[in-house]
C-alpha cells in the first residue's frame, strides 16, 4: 500500500531544511565547558553540585557525549557566574577572568589566621612575587 501523498512531501521538506553546522573554532562547546570550569577553580564534581546535576553527567558534556540543551546551558553559566554568550561563543569576548576557588579558598583560611600571622604570610607572598616579576623581566 502506498503512503499518503502528505506524508511523503512533509518527508521531503524535513530532509531539504538540514541545519548548516556552526563554527566552533578551536575547541568543542564541551571543552570550552571544561577549560571554564577549571579557570574558575571547580572540580566536575562541585560543579555538580551547583547544577544540580552528578558528576558523571558533567564529564559526558565535558566531552560532547551529550549536547547541552538550553536549560543545561543556562545552569551551566549561572554556576560558572558566566554570560550564556561566554559559554556559546567561540571566540568570543574573554570573560573578566576571576581569582580560581582554589584561590579564594586560601585567602578565607588567611583572613581566619591572627593578625601578626597574617602580616607575616602576606609578606613572604609579596617578596614571591616581585622575585618572580623580577626574574621574568630579566628574560
């Protein structure tokens, strides 16, 4: 038996309306996921937790076995403290790059320190660091 006429015509329109794939650049909407993640300092698992999601999931987008969704996308860059074009834009404007929770971990457990202890911490990081500025302006 031969199909209705209508369903073979909506057929063909579907086939002909192909998206045309869109540029990525470099790296894949899930490595830009990843490579976002760890500048801002999360595991795959504390981010997890702040999507709502399990660890698993993320590493499957991580590495585009899944595709993000628009909801995914919208947990994604509000747990990231990101603009959705940030998140979806291949070389698009850099993100302000923020101190990492690695970071900003250590400097909450400084502020707990006593204030002498404080002194002396933020002193030894200051000299760290001119030595370093030091030495990579001498290159």
């Amino acid at each position: 038996m031969k199909p209705p006429r209508y369903t073979v015509v909506a057929m063909s329109r579907v086939s002909r309306l192909q998206p045309t794939p869109i540029p990525q650049g470099d790296e894949s909407l899930g490595q830009r996921l990843a490579r976002l993640r760890k500048e801002r300092g999360f595991t795959q698992k504390e981010l997890a937790a702040k999507t709502g999601l399990i660890q698993a999931l993320i590493s499957d987008y991580e590495r585009d076995k899944l595709r993000l969704n628009a909801e995914m996308i919208l947990r994604f860059a509000t747990a990231l403290e990101i603009t959705t074009d940030d998140l979806l834009q291949p070389g698009g404007p850099k993100p302000v790059r923020k101190p990492s929770r690695r970071v900003l971990r250590r400097l909450e457990l400084i502020e707990t320190l006593p204030s002498p202890q404080q002194t002396t911490l933020l002193k030894t990081i200051d000299t760290f660091l001119e030595n370093a500025a030091f030495r990579a302006a001498r290159r």
